[in-house]
C-alpha cells in the first residue's frame, strides 16, 4: 500500500509570453485558446497580472470557465497590498483584491501569494498586523495564503512563528538573490523555481529538475528535504500536504517544458 501524499501541481507563471509561441504553443494556435492549451498540458498557473491591476468578475468566470476540473490559479496579489511602510494601512486594499470577483474561480482558486519588495524589512508588529488582515474564506470559499518575502531580516525565527501562528505558508524561493526559507508553516508548500536559464531544455539543469522533484514529493507525504535550510529550528513535518511549484522569472523560454518534465517525474 502507498503511502499517502498531497497532491503536487507545477506550472508557470501566466499564459502569454511571445516566445511560447514557439517553445509552447501549436503555430497557429490562436491567443484566445492558449489558456485552453496551457491548462491542459500543465496542472497550475501563477497569474501575475493581478499584481499590477484588477480584473472584473466575468473575466475570473471566463478563466474558470476555460479550463479543465483540477487545474488550479494562483493569484499574486495586488502591490497596493504589500508595499507598504505600515502594513496595517492595507485593510482597504485587501478587501478590494479580495472583492474583485476572485471567487468565481470557485474550486480552481489556489493559494494567493502575497510578494513583498526586496526592501522590506521584517518587523514583527508591522507583519503581524499584516497577516490579521488575511481572512480565512471570502464569499464562502476557503483562502490559502502565501508570503513570499526578500530581504534578509526574514530570516528569523519569529518570523516563522509568526506565519505558523496565522496559518500562512512562507514561500520556498530558489533564487540567487533573495533568501530561502524552506520552514513548512502553513497546510500547504509553495515553491518558486527562479535559477533557470533558456539554455535548459527543461530550464533548470535535469540533474537540478530531478533534485527538486524529490523535494516536492518530501513535502507532499508531510516530510522536509534534508538539504534546505531551517529558519525556526524544526522540520514542520506531519500530515501530507498539497505542494506547487512554478518555473518562473529565469529561463522563462523553457519554463513550460521544465514544468511538463517535473510534472512526469512526481506524477
């Protein structure tokens, strides 16, 4: 009998990118279908564009309406939101994201990646009456939450606490600049892949692809990597958990097909 684990769902991030035309795409494929093709070659999309402004209601409908049973969005959320100097001044902001019509997703709603600047310094307060701010459901649906933080000063073990405390998973970043944190501190994992290079097949090197791989299913049977850095002196092991990782920011050419190779590798 197997063991039981998590489902675990790689993907990208958005669906327009013009070099996917060649690298992804079917030539010919029209820009309304590509979210239709994507969908159905990968498990997750992190979609970025919520980020920068918001959207109406009938186009999350029309998204959810386009892809398959199972396939998930993850929604980075506005930088109204985060870059802020008091993050307790958010309130406004976040119930705006939130009301946007983010709920006609319905069950292909993901986690909500909440991305800071790299400028912003972790003060224990200032984060705390953040992360008060972040409700468990909206309109009925479950919300899952993730940080993804970079600067330096995260990388304390109050901050992880913090994060246990409120439920929120941090994100574990693979990035040459900005910090790792690979603590387990909410019900789910939250991986973002950003070393690629488009002279990478499959993005990252196979070796590194492979690596990775057996991280995700670590975490998705409720263990931890051996090899990753702790910031809050414990594992977080326990029950299995969902787990997402994306191929983004570098390599971006071969984001798609890494994230295909990875996929094959867990699955």
């Amino acid at each position: 009998m197997m063991a039981a684990k998590g489902k675990i769902r790689i993907g990208i991030g958005g669906w327009t990118f013009d070099p996917w035309n060649e690298s992804f795409y079917p030539e010919k494929l029209p820009k309304t279908r590509q979210l239709e093709y994507a969908s159905e070659k990968l498990k997750v999309i992190e979609v970025n564009g919520t980020y920068y402004s918001s959207q109406k209601p009938a186009t999350f409908a029309k998204w959810a309406a386009s892809v398959p049973d199972g396939f998930i969005f993850s929604l980075k959320a506005s930088r109204f939101c985060t870059n802020r100097k008091k993050l307790a001044e958010a309130e406004g902001s976040v119930d705006k994201f939130l009301g946007q019509g983010i709920t006609e997703l319905g069950d292909r709603l993901g986690p909500i990646l909440w991305q800071f600047m790299p400028t912003k310094r972790f003060e224990a307060d200032d984060f705390e009456d953040f992360l008060k701010l972040l409700p468990a459901e909206r309109d009925g649906l479950k919300l899952q939450h993730a940080l993804e933080v970079r600067h330096d000063s995260f990388l304390d073990p109050e901050f992880v606490a913090l994060a246990r405390k409120y439920g929120a998973t941090i994100v574990c970043a693979d990035h040459p600049e900005y910090p790792m944190i690979a603590d387990v501190t909410g019900h789910f994992v939250y991986t973002r892949l950003q070393k690629g290079d488009d002279a990478n097949a499959h993005c990252y090197p196979d070796k590194d692809v492979k690596d990775w791989a057996g991280k995700l299913a670590s975490w998705a049977s409720g263990g931890a990597p051996q090899d990753l850095p702790l910031i809050g002196g414990e594992a977080g092991a326990g029950k299995p958990r969902d787990v997402y990782a994306f191929f983004i920011t570098n390599g971006k050419v071969r984001a798609p097909a890494g994230a295909q190779f990875m996929q094959a590798l867990v699955d």
